[in-house]
C-alpha cells in the first residue's frame, strides 16, 4: 500500500482498467512474488534482468527499488547492468545502469 491507502496498481491505472489491477494485486504480488520457492531478493533480480533485457524502463524504475528494498545493493545491481550488456545487448545494460544511477542519486 502506498501513502494514499492504495496499491501502486490502483494508483497507476485508478479505474481505467479494473481487472488489470486486480490480477496485479491479487496473482502477480499477491501469489507470484509471495511464492516461497524463491526469495523476494532473488525474485526482484530476475525481474530486473528481464526489465533490462526487454527494454522496459518504466517499470525497471519501480522493480530497482523494490531490489534495493529486497536486500540487493547498488553494487550488486550495477555488477548485473554490467553482465546484462554482453547477454542483452550493451545498450540495454548501459540504459539500465543509467536508470539505477537515477534511483540511487535521488
């Protein structure tokens, strides 16, 4: 929940899409990301590597500070913007550290 009592979800989409934000807060974080099978460390790096890889920079923002919340820090995240660059292309990986420098300077 957010300061305004409402999921990012809700805050994002209000009521232009209401089955949208109730599939996000109920099945994506609700039993995706609260799956024990991994760790919310290890479920935020994956997540983060497939933003990077697919070029999605507006949801990198939010996924880079949930890592950050989730226990990865700055440096382990720039050594994967590093590694992402030879797998996903290095402009992905530089767009990805350029995000990351965003978040933690803010």
């Amino acid at each position: 929940m957010t300061d305004t009592g409402k999921t990012r979800a809700q805050e994002l989409l209000g009521d232009t899409a209401p089955e949208l934000v109730r599939l996000t807060d109920d099945v994506l974080f609700g039993q995706v990301w609260a799956d024990p099978g991994l760790s919310q460390r290890d479920r935020s790096l994956i997540t983060v590597a497939a933003l990077v890889a697919l070029g999605r920079t507006e949801q990198l923002r939010s996924h880079l500070r949930r890592a950050l919340d989730n226990g990865l820090g700055k440096d382990e995240l720039a050594a994967a913007m590093t590694h992402l660059a030879f797998y996903a292309g290095w402009p992905a990986g530089m767009t990805g550290a350029t995000e990351l420098k965003k978040i933690t300077e803010e």
